[in-house]
C-alpha cells in the first residue's frame, strides 16, 4: 500500500462559492502532512469531508486502499481516523482520566484504564497526571489530554487542526517530539496551520489550499518560508523592517500598577511596570488568559486606575476614559472585534463614531457630520484595503480580516502619538496581517509609539524591539534579547505553572 | 423539534408591511372572538363600529387625536430607554408624578392670570416625572437594582400619592369633599387647536418632539451613545461612553416625557385634577413604542392606530354593552403579532427530526 489516505478530486460548493475546487491529496504512512492555507482557503471544509462531518458534492476517497465514504464522524473515528481540534472539548470540573473516559465508548474507568493512560503518556512523551483536574492545566497539558484521548482510539490518521497557535516555544517542541514518535510508530499525520517555520521543521510533505483550488503539493524544506508564504496567498509579501528606528524620550509609561479583578475567572494584575519611548514599538508576549484582558482594559481607561500608575506626555491618565485619552492622541484596538472595537449591528460609518478625537470634525457639539463621516470612512476603506460593497456594510458582515483591517485603519488615520494595540493580526490572513504589520512599522518610523499586545510570539519577535512577558498577571522587565532572548521568553511565558 | 434559523438578508418590502400584516392577523383572530361571544349581533357591525366610525366623524376624529398625543409623548422617551436597554416600565407612574406636580403649580397660581404659568407647570411636569424615575435612576447605578422593579412598583406608590393629594392638599375647598382638584383657570388650560373639541396645543408638541427625537437619534452624539450602549455595551465603554450616565440619560428624559404628558392630561382634557388621570397611558405607550420598532416618526402612527383602539374600544362599550377589556385584548393582540412577524422577519423556521 502506498498511501493510507487518497484523496481525488474533491469538489464542495456552498451556494456559487466552491469551497474545494477538484482537490486530491495523499498521505503516505507514517508521514506527517500539511496542509497550509489561509483563512477561507478550504482546509476545514477538506477536513471536514475527511472527517465525515460533510459530504463532498463530486470525487472520492480511498482508506487503506479501500473506497472511503464516511457518514459522520462516528463512522470515522471507527475507521481510524481521529482528530484533536483548535477548541478543545473538555470539562474543566473534571479529572484527566475522567475526560479522557467520557470521549471513549465501551470503557469504564478502573486502575486498569488509568494504567493505560500512564502508559500511553510515557510511550508518547505526553506528561499528564491522570488525576488532575483539567480546569488547572496549562493550555498545553489541556492538549495534551486532547491527544492522549484520540490516541487511546488506536488512530492510523491524526488530524492536527492549528495545534501551536495556543503553545509556548517550549510546549511546541515538546509537542513535535511527540508528533515524530507518533508518526515512526505508523500513524501518519494531517497537520493544519499556517506557521510556515515550523511546516517547515516537521512535515515530510505540504498541500497548499488557495481559493478552494490546489496550488501545489510539495516538500516544504525545498522552498523557503517566503516562497510558502507566497504560494499559500498568491501574490508577493513585503518584507518587514523599519527603516528608521529612532527612539526619543519616554512618552508613556506604567508604574506599578496592581488590579484585583471582579470576575470570579479573571486574573488580577500585580505591580506592573514599562515604559515606552516615541518611536519605539514594544510589546508584550504571553499566552492568553495572563492578564491580557484586564491590562487591556486598563490602558483603554474602560477602567480607571489610581494616581500616578499611568502617565502619557508627563501627564496623570488614571482617571480619564478613553474619550479623554484619545484627546491626547492615546489610541486603542481591542483584541475582540465584535462587540468590543465595533458594534456588530451598526454600519461601518456609524463605527468611526466609537473613536473620536476632537479634530476629526465628526462632530461639532455632540451633532454628527455624517458627510465628513462618510469622508473619513471612504478614507479608512481605501486607504487599508477593506473590502466591503460599501461604508454603509454592518460590522458583522465583514469577514474578520477586512473587519480588522478597519479597525486597524480608523486608529491609524489619527496618526496616534501612542497605539495600543491586541493580537493586531489574530484570526487574520496572512496577506492583511502582513498589511498590517507593514502599516504599524510605518506609523513607529515617523516617530509614534506601539505597545503591542499579543500571544503570537513571532509577530511580536518580528516588530518589537523592547519585548516584555505578561504571566499570571505579572510583566516581567524587558527581555534582553542578546543573550538567548527566545529562551527567556520561553521560560517567563511558562511562569510557574508547569 | 423547532428551530429558527437567522436569515441571511431581510426583506425591506417585510419589514414595511409587517404593521399590516399585524393588524390584519389581529383583525381575523378578533372575528374569531366576536363569533364565539356575540349572540344577536352582527360582528361585522361591531368591526365597523370599532375601526371605521371613529374615522369617519369628526368628534371621534379629535378623540382619536387627543388620546394619541399623550401616548405619542410617552413612547418617545420610553423608545429611548428602550433603544440603550434601559427598561422603564413605570411610565404611568412618572405621568401621575408629573400631573400632581404640573397641576400643584397650576392651582397654586389659582388668582393669578400669566402666559407664563401654563410653561411654568410645564417644566414642573417635567420635573415631578423626571423626579420620579431618577429613584430608579440612582438605585440602578448605585446599587445594581432593576429599574423594571422599581418602576413598575413605584407606579402604585404614584397612583395612591395622587389619592393622598386629591383627600388632602389639592382638594377642592368648595367640591363638597369630592377627591377632585378645583378646575384650572383659563391661564393654566392648553389651548385648543381644533375649535368645538378638545384636541389641545400637546397634539403639536407632541409631533414637534417626534421630530426633535428623530433628529437627535439620528444625528446626535448622545443619540449615538444610546443606540450603542444598548446594542453592545462594551462597545459604548471604548467609545469612552460612560454606562451610569447613560442609565441616568435615558430614565430622566422618559420620565421627564411622561411626566409632560401627565400635566398635558390634566390641563388639557381633564382641566383638573381629578383621580382618573391614571389611564394607562403609561403602560399602553410601551406598545406603542414596540409597533413603531423605537423610531419617533413611527411612534406618531402607531400612537394614532392604538389611539383608535382606544376611541373604537369605547364606542362598542357603549353600543353594544361589550366590556372595557376588549380595548386591552385588541391592543395585546396587536403587539403579539407584531412581534410575531418581526421575529419570523428575522428568523425563518425550520423543521427536524432530532438524530439520535
């Protein structure tokens, strides 16, 4: 047998739109595969005919040589086919083993089965303490629970959907070893992302996805990340890098700031310090759920703080909301874009109204121009690329992507003196993110400040130059990065909860 | 098992003609009712007696008038509340404060003759509903307490004050102990507009503030601020929008509303005060507010048609000894179906077998 899994000529449409055009793959044994594309490309809705959650309009499939058709996930998961997603399905008032039991069928939970597991996890390099309970690990042993579960089903195919996007460099490579033992014991594996280094570290063999269509199946060590990259959004990427670092005086700056949150689930803020220079783009690393939520609300001023723990241009911001601080020149964008930086109901024009700094002429005692708005909107839509029929769109019919590049481009057309900013390019493409990240480099070239926030460390490696880590609510001073900087990182992002 | 399912374009034709198609489900379940209770009578003469005679004579006509202002007054300020999530439901009870308070002015100015004194009561109108409802203002921002309680239970607190008043201070000194005010001095009278009725000068203000509402919602920071904080608050917070003032905005203005419409009954139609100012005009301009979906041009036309359910209620109490309630099941019936249509606008249905 050559392949494990043939896949030919797939087509799906939903409606006029062909969310896979003619695809075929093959996985060979003990292989681990990937599939790259960006969001929208098709690789879920492939998945999810591999996974027998959709039936695919044309072309067919073949398991272990024999024709392939499963009927839902059920039939697949009988055939051998498992599969850990990006959200992971657990209880978090339970234990490891009894999550793990509940996935199963046909098993009861006795010392024979937690045996079971402990084996499993030594075999495979899993580390898990089948006892614990779930709602206490890290998101990375959550994983690995995930993993352990599809593993006790004896799979021959794994399907590995984004499975770094939540991991520290230390958990990722600890995962691959695992994927490398997995794969050499005979279960090949589908691996899902669009993090083309590690595509490249250790998938044998790539499909990239583009518009539904195949581009290309190929070998990712042949070609460079660029040239992946490029395969996977179809035109050239512009590399970044700041032409003009030229950092000035301190500008923003926070001194031990402390929050206890309200939420039962929330994590308080503990003596957090940094300071930011104009000209200078910082930010700060982290898993989420850290504190980043709660830091964010702060710095927005949707909650106030106690004198002199934030200060911009010289000045006590405390107790000003974030009206009052986008007087100043202080701009925002929230992680959440729904609901949060935009009102999903209300039409893009009607957005620009939640960020108003006084000369922007929107309004002139408190009534609204609607024609500068209008004006200002078109700017915002064709200076960032947003594609939307018209400024009149609902936030919520905008897909994520366009709907980010908006919110990214009202702050921008104020030429903020400072911009803070959450996980700028989260859920976004790999074309806009990269517009993204080219338009934040050009607003800290003409001398403003950043702070980033974000949970993807290559974004933050690739832009910041002042790199701090948030960790159970606590920042760490900034990471000298001369001096094994990544494995530092690595090291406060973990914090103490392994 | 039932699901409903967001559909992915709304019809605009729908959503214009759903009003219609509300009234019109209305208006064959209501035969269905006649047919069932009525013995001897024509229900097609009770539907005319209903819906058409009040359009068709000029008395009626100025009823019909004279019931929508109030109504119109009301459901403006309540659309408001109702557009930021701010659920004020104790509109009759802000309507009440406000009547005692307009009309205390007005009878404490009983010998004085002054363009200034209908103004006066007024703003104490005003005042008195805005009063009112900032109890439910301050304890929902001070204390997290919900504003439907504590204005739906300051209604009866309201309604018994102005019984309080009527027995004591307010009362006529020469009504022979009658719980009525004396009546109001030409002074402190609206002034009619429609000779020979009792359509007054409210009916204009009230138009004038649907206009006013429609500019202020539309183009308006604060209008802005409103529809945001109700539709996603955490939004309104990165707007810099503060939630408490919101709260505050919303309740002052519906209950400066009600309260308007309150002294606006009293010296209007009632030219005093007397215990039927209650008539629950507070409670009906929800529905009003609800068929006109909170849009201030709406709201006059939806005020209008509960109007004549009001007007046509009255008229088949009187012809054909039906009860008062009828008026109430109509105006139920209406906003049922209402609703009904605007969720199906929305949402189509869809059917399936449950797997198992």
């Amino acid at each position: 047998m050559k392949y494990q899994l043939e896949i030919n000529n797939i087509t799906k449409s939903y409606g006029d739109l062909k969310a896979n055009d003619d695809v075929s793959l093959n996985i060979k044994p003990s292989n681990i595969h990937a599939l790259l594309g960006e969001n929208g490309a098709g690789k879920s809705t492939l998945v999810k005919v591999i996974y027998g959650s959709l039936m695919p309009d044309r072309g067919e499939m073949k398991w272990l040589g024999k024709p392939y058709s499963p009927k839902n996930p059920f039939d697949a998961r009988e055939q051998g086919i498992a599969m850990v997603f990006q959200h992971f399905s657990l209880f978090e008032s339970l234990t490891v083993e009894e999550n793990i039991v509940l996935g199963l069928d046909g098993v009861r939970l006795d010392e024979n089965f937690t045996e079971q597991i402990i084996e499993y996890s030594k075999q495979y390099g899993l580390d898990i303490n089948p006892h614990q309970v779930v709602g206490d690990l890290s998101v990375g042993a959550r994983q690995r629970v995930e993993i352990i579960r599809c593993l006790m089903q004896n799979p021959k195919l794994l399907i590995m959907d984004e499975p770094t996007s939540v991991l520290t460099p230390q958990e990722v490579s600890d995962l691959f070893i695992t994927l490398r033992k997995l794969a050499d014991g005979g279960c090949s594996i589908l691996y899902i992302s669009h993090k083309l280094e590690e595509v490249r570290q250790i998938c044998s063999e790539a499909t990239i996805l583009r518009d539904g269509k195949l581009i290309e199946n190929c070998i990712p060590q042949d070609h460079s990340q660029q040239e992946l990259a490029e395969m996977m959004i179809g035109k050239k990427l512009i590399q970044l890098a700041r032409s003009n670092i030229n950092t000035g005086e301190n500008i923003f700056s926070i001194s031990n700031l402390s929050q206890k949150s309200d939420d039962m689930f929330g994590v308080d803020l503990k003596n957090i310090s940094l300071s930011v220079m104009k000209g200078s783009i910082v930010g700060i690393a982290g898993v989420a759920g850290n504190g980043q939520d709660e830091l964010m609300e702060l710095l927005i001023g949707e909650i106030t703080s106690p004198p002199g723990t934030l200060s911009f241009k010289g000045g006590d911001i405390g107790n000003l909301n974030s009206h009052e601080r986008r007087q100043l020149s202080m701009f925002f964008i929230p992680e959440e874009r729904l609901g949060h930086g935009a009102v999903p109901d209300m039409g893009l024009n009607e957005n620009m109204l939640l960020s108003r700094p006084q000369k922007s002429q929107m309004t002139s005692y408190g009534v609204i121009d609607w024609g500068n708005v209008e004006k200002l909107t078109q700017k915002v839509i064709s200076d960032f690329d947003v594609q939307t029929p018209s400024s009149r769109m609902l936030a919520k019919s905008l897909s994520g992507g366009n709907l980010q590049k908006f919110m990214v481009g009202r702050e921008l057309i104020q030429n903020p003196d400072l911009l803070i900013v959450a996980q700028p390019t989260w859920g976004v493409d790999a074309g806009s993110a990269n517009n993204i990240h080219q338009a934040l480099i050009a607003l800290a070239d003409k001398g403003s400040a950043i702070l980033i926030i974000s949970q993807d460390l290559d974004e933050i490696l690739s832009l910041c130059e002042q790199i701090h880590v948030l960790s159970e609510g606590s920042l760490s001073a900034a990471v000298d990065m001369n001096e094994n900087g990544l494995e530092t990182i690595s090291q406060l992002m973990v914090g103490s909860k392994d | 098992m039932i699901r409903l399912i967001p559909r992915v374009e709304n019809s605009n034709a729908m959503i214009l003609l759903s009003p219609l198609l509300a009234l019109t489900l209305t208006a064959i379940t209501a035969y269905f009712i006649f047919v069932s209770i009525l013995v001897d009578i024509q229900v097609s003469s009770v539907f005319y007696t209903l819906f058409l005679e009040p359009l068709n004579d000029s008395y009626y006509l100025s009823e019909i008038l004279v019931k929508a202002a109030p109504l119109m007054i009301i459901a403006l300020g309540l659309s408001i509340g109702f557009r930021a999530g701010v659920w004020n439901i104790g509109a009759e009870g802000q309507y009440v404060i406000g009547g005692i308070a307009g009309s205390a002015v007005g009878l404490y100015f009983y010998d004085v003759e002054g363009f200034w004194i209908l103004p006066l009561m007024a703003i104490a109108g005003i005042l008195g509903g805005m009063f009112y409802a900032s109890i439910a203002a301050f304890l929902k921002t001070k204390y997290q307490v919900n504003e439907i309680l504590v204005t739906l239970m300051l209604t009866y607190v309201a309604v018994l004050f102005l019984s309080a008043m009527l027995q004591g201070p307010l009362r006529n000194p020469s009504g022979f102990n009658f719980p009525e005010s004396r009546i109001f001095h030409d002074s402190a009278l609206l002034p009619i507009i429609w000779e020979g009725t009792r359509v007054h000068v409210g009916f204009i203000v009230a138009i004038i503030l649907s206009i006013v509402a429609w500019f202020g919602i539309k183009r308006h920071i604060l209008g802005m601020q409103i529809k945001i904080t109700g539709s996603a608050p955490r939004a309104a917070k990165f707007a810099g929008f503060d939630d408490n003032k919101t709260v505050w905005y919303a309740l002052l203005i519906s209950g400066g509303l009600a309260g308007l419409a309150g002294v606006f009954e009293a010296a209007g139609p009632a030219g005093q005060l007397t215990p039927g100012l209650p008539q629950f005009y507070g409670f009906t301009a929800i529905i009003v507010a609800f068929l006109a979906r909170l849009h201030p041009i709406g709201i006059i036309f939806s005020a209008l048609l509960i109007a004549l359910t009001y007007v046509g209620g009255e008229n088949v109490q009187i012809d054909y000894d039906l009860p008062k309630s009828i008026t109430q099941i109509f105006q139920g019936m209406l906003l049922f179906y209402f609703l009904a249509c605007d969720i199906l606008i929305k949402y189509k249905v869809v059917l399936f077998k449950t797997i198992r």
